[in-house]
C-alpha cells in the first residue's frame, strides 16, 4: 500500500493490494511536456482524484470482505479496476518526469506514484477488467472456504484453527489439514492467469514483472533488497534452527519417530498452526520444567468473561497509555469483530482506513484467547499508524515501508508482559525471573518459528511471477522452500496435478506481498529495545528487554508518534533513525531478546542433530 496509490489495508492492512487505487480516468497523463512547472498542478489533482477513487474502492471492498456475495464481489472489482488504471496512469505520467529536476518532496512524490502500485492492470480495458476480477474472485474464494467432512458436515477456518490449536491426535490433524488444503485446487487456474496479466500490467510500467514492482519499494534497488534480505535471515537462522531441533526432539517423544523423523523436517500439521507460521500453540508439548510461568491468558480471559469489545478496549487502552487519543466512535459502530452466522465474511484479520483519515475499522472474526488478544494489537498498530500520518499529503499516507506498518501494534504487544498483566488486574504477582526461559520459549514460538515462513512465500512467489517456478511446478516448488527455509514437509505427497497449497494461505489468493512480514519480525525487536530505553528499563540490569513493557510510558509513545506521523515522506531509513538513531535493520535486537533462550537450546541439544 502505497500512498496514495495505497491499499487498502484491506487485508490486513494489506491491501492495497488490489486497490491500487487508482482514481480512474483521470487526465493525469496530459500531452504536454512535463516540466517543474506542470509538476505541482499534476500532483495536486492526482492526490484529490486518489482521494475520492480510494474512498469508492474502500468502500466496495469493506462491502465486499464483509458480505460476500456475486453482487459485492463483482461492484468491488469495479471500483477496484477504477482505482487502479488511474494508479497505473499516474505511474506512467510520473515516469516522464523522471529528467525533470524538481523540489524534494515533489521528487518524493513522483517516485512514490511510480512504484507504489501492488497490482498493475494492463493498459488493454478488456485485460484490466479481467485481472481485477480475478482478484476479488480469488479472495472471495478464500474467504468462502470451508473443509466439508459431509455436505451438512463443514469446518471453516477459524474452526480449523481451534483444532490444530487443541488436537494432540496427529490423525486428526492430518485430516483437518487436508480438508483445508482442499480450498485451493480449484483457485490455480485462477492465479496462473491472474500471474500472467499482472506480469503485464508490471512490464508496461517498466518492471520486469510483478516480483520485481514489489522488490522496487525500499528506497535501494531490487538487487540491494534482496541482499538485505540474505543478511538478515543469515542472522536469525542459527537462532531458527536451535529452535527448530529442539521442538522436533520434543514432538519425537510426543509422536514417535515414525510420525516425526528425528533428524529430518517437521511434518506440517504438528506444529499447532494451519500453516506451521507460528508454533505457539504446541507450548505444553516444548515447555521447559521448572520454568513455566504458571498462568494461561487464554483461561484468565475466558474467566473473565471477556466478550470480543472488550478485547478491543484492551488494546486501545494501551494505545491511550501512551498519549494516543482514543480511536473514533466510528471505529466501534462500523468495525466487525464477531463473524457473522449468516453469511460468508473474509475472515483474515485486518485493519483498514477506508476514507485515509479518520473512518478507521477492523475486521476480525475475534475469539476470546491469548493469539487475538496479541492480533489485536497488531490490528490497532495499523489504525494508530494510519490516524498518526492523516495531516500529510495523501501520496504521503502510509508506512515508511511495508514492514513497518505490519511492526507497530507487534511492538506494542512484546509489552503484554506479566508485569502489565499485573497492572491489568489479570495476574496478581509476576513470576520470578526463574520462569524467564519459559516466557521467552512462549515468545519464540511465536517470533522466531515466524521468520523462515515470513521470507519463503515471497521467495516462492517472486519464483512464480518471473517465470522461473512454471505453473507445473507451483507446488512441488513451494514444498521445496518449505523445507528449506522452514525445514518442515508436507504430510503426505502433494502433486501438482492435484493441490495447490499456497493457495490455501490468505496472502496469495489475496495477492498480499508477505515480505513485509518477515520485516516486521526484525525490525519490532528494534522498535521495542529503542522505546524500552526511552521508557527507563534498558536492557541491561534489572529488567531484561522480554520483562519491559512500555505501557504508561509517555516518553515512549512521543518518540513513537514522532515517527508514525512521518508517514513514507522521508525514506525509511530516515524513519528508522528517528526511532533508533540507526539506519539499518539489524536483528541483533531480536538475539539480544532471545539470548538467555539460545543459550539454553544449546544446552538442551548438546549431542543432537541441527538441521535437516
Ligand atoms: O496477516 C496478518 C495480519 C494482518 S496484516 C493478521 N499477519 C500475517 C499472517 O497472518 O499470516 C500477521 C502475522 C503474519
Ligand atoms: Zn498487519
């Protein structure tokens, strides 16, 4: 999501993607010669056509997302398609100015509309059309999906999730992961197209395909980015795998080695997640003795009755600790938290600001347990972040990059610490730090499993959309990233001829970049290390960083502000130094977190095997 051009959050914030927002028709590549003078007066009507061509696909998409229907899905691809030729229109009218000296922030602004576009439609009316209703088809088809035992018999995902949360039958899980890998054969079809129009749309603006549009995004070139990319997981893996042989050693005893192979990848249904993304949930099964913490926040919310507002009021409590104004009364009359019995909803969690000011939602289908209560938070992040840049000019309106809107409300909740559950009334006295190694096995289950899935599905992808991964080869391709970047395999054969898994993960039929996400893994630990030192407990000394929580902290939440409402104005380095005093993203901060943790794992798997 880009500025203007940007999406609409509307997945997860995320969207943008499709919504490239174009405003339509616009004239914005008017014949004459571009020149400095012709630049202000272009830019100025191209963010108030933004403006209202954002609102009608924002609009149409909450519509959409919330109602699914053939009606809604067909006027969403509409306004969508409208939103985005004109982006497509104002890429290619920024383009000509590109000898053209001019002003920085007009500089800024130009380079922003040429490449903030998530989805490029071709230019041919016909191909637009096609591409952009394959995209509101695609996610529609996600967020209809179900696992139907028999026909009266179904599972929709949020069930599904409870299951592999809960399950300790690895028949079962096997079962419920097959049956939700039966939602997305019927998308490939569908996504080979949408890959061949998109990669259109991208070469026309001079990208060499839709992957590389998404590389161009980071303030350095695509060829840097990628080599960013190598650094940083070059940092973390040692950390990953540690993990990694740990948990599969613990799984073995649980499962025995038929199911599990001692030293080889992780079956993917074991690992309490539909995607094995986040392995919170096989806690119980890793947790070290001695060092469990001894509370359940799931069961402390459930005791409490807590209904899905009240999660939310949670989260916007923290929020106003730290100087935030409370959110509109909109948000709580026009958000969806409780999914509806009626009727199909895309229940991917995502925030949204559906006019860029102040119309600011979630989508959430909430159950009251410890994962929402932390989405949540990570929801509200995007809303705070979008109200923190509405004063700037509207090609302005987003994060300084992707991963930092996907970071914020993640850094906010790396401050759920027992010591804030005790200033909640949740807990009454925070455990000892002997239960520190199991706080942080919690916290790594949920962060460090995160980052080989948060690198592989653009590795995967950015394969496909360069021709390099043939659509024959989608799936065989994405095991093969599976395996070696997360070291897990699928439970059973998968032939291509047959499954398409990665259609069975919301960012891709919803044509979500997911980069951004592996970002934000890194780059919270950075924000949560520089906001814990402006709230007075540094790293060293009393209170080790997992113990920190800045809630309350108005020296905390100033500096916060200070780089929210830079928006993307500036490049994102400039937005990290605002926050860090650093340049760079270093996850150095996420091993200083978990350094007690990996000194333990090498403890523990002294003698044993690492890798696979
Ligand atoms: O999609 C999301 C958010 C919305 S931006 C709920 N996340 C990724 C996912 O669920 O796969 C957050 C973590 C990773
Ligand atoms: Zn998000």
């Amino acid at each position: 999501m880009m500025g203007v051009m940007r999406t609409i959050h509307r997945t997860p914030l995320l969207l943008l993607s499709l919504a490239a927002l174009a405003l339509s028709g616009c004239n914005a590549g008017s014949s004459s010669k571009p020149t400095a003078e012709s630049a202000k007066p272009f830019l100025e009507e191209a963010e108030k056509k933004m403006y209202d061509l954002y609102l009608e696909s924002a609009q149409a998409s909450w519509i959409q997302s919330t109602y699914i229907t053939d009606d809604s899905e067909a006027l969403s691809a509409k306004a969508n398609q409208r939103a985005i030729d004109y982006g497509v229109s104002l890429a290619k009218e920024a383009a000509k100015y590109n000898d053209v000296q001019l002003p920085p922030e007009e500089r800024r602004k130009m380079d922003l509309l040429k490449r903030g576009l998530t989805l490029a439609a071709p230019a041919d009316p016909k191909e637009s059309q096609e591409v952009t209703k394959l995209a509101a088809s695609l996610e529609a088809t996600y967020g209809k999906g179900k696992y139907c035992k028999t026909p009266d018999k179904c599972l929709n995902i949020d069930q599904i999730t409870d299951i592999m949360k809960k399950s300790r039958n690895a028949d079962e899980l096997l079962d419920v992961w097959k049956g939700w890998h039966t939602v997305s054969p019927p998308m490939k079809k569908d996504f080979q197209r949408f890959v061949e129009l998109s990669n259109k749309g991208a070469k026309e603006l001079g990208f060499a395909d839709t992957g590389a549009m998404w590389r161009s995004k980071y303030d350095m070139t695509p060829d840097e980015f990628t080599k960013e990319l190598d650094r940083l997981w070059g940092q973390v893996e040692p950390l990953y795998k540690s993990l990694h042989a740990y948990v599969r050693r613990k799984l073995v005893e649980k499962y025995g080695p038929k199911v599990v192979p001692p030293t080889g990848p992780i079956p993917a249904h074991l690992l309490g997640n539909i995607w094995a993304q986040d392995w919170s949930n096989v806690y119980d099964m890793v947790a070290p003795t001695g060092a469990d913490p001894g509370y359940d926040l799931t069961k402390i919310l459930v005791a409490k009755k807590t209904d899905a507002k009240q999660m939310v009021k949670y989260g916007e409590g923290f929020f106003t600790s730290l100087g935030f104004d409370p959110l509109p009364d909109s948000f709580w009359k026009r958000s969806l938290f409780v999914r509806p019995k009626d009727r199909d909803v895309v229940c991917h969690a995502s925030a949204w600001d559906v006019d860029n000011d102040n119309d600011l939602r979630i989508k959430m289908c909430i159950q009251i347990n410890e994962e929402d209560f932390t989405t949540i938070h990570h929801e509200l992040g995007h809303n705070f972040y979008q109200r923190a840049y509405n004063k700037l000019p509207l090609i302005f309106r987003d994060s300084a990059n992707d991963g930092f809107h996907e970071a914020i409300g993640d850094t906010i909740a790396l401050s759920i610490t027992p010591e804030y559950l005790v200033k909640l009334g949740f807990i009454q006295k925070a455990p000892d730090a002997s239960k520190d190694i199991g706080l942080l096995m919690q916290r790594a289950l949920e962060k460090v499993a995160f980052l080989p899935f948060g690198l592989m599905i653009d590795q995967w992808r950015w394969k496909v959309f360069s021709g390099e991964v043939k659509p024959e080869d989608y799936n065989k391709a994405w095991w093969e990233l599976r395996q070696k970047y997360q070291g897990v395999s699928a439970p059973e054969d998968r032939p291509d001829a047959m499954f398409f898994d990665p259609g069975a993960k919301y960012h891709v039929p919803a044509n979500v970049p997911y980069t951004r996400y592996f970002l934000a893994h890194i780059l919270q630990f950075q924000f949560h290390r520089a906001l814990s030192e402006a709230a007075g407990c540094p790293g060293t000394g009393a209170t080790p960083l997992h113990r920190c929580s800045i809630y309350g902290s108005k020296e905390a939440g100033t500096k916060l502000n200070k780089m929210l409402s830079m928006g993307q104005s500036k490049p994102w380095q400039d937005a990290l130094f605002e926050i860090t005093g650093k340049k760079e993203m270093d996850a150095t901060a996420i091993r200083d977190y978990f350094a007690p943790l990996q000194a333990w794992l090498d403890e523990q798997n002294k003698g044993q095997q690492i890798g696979w």
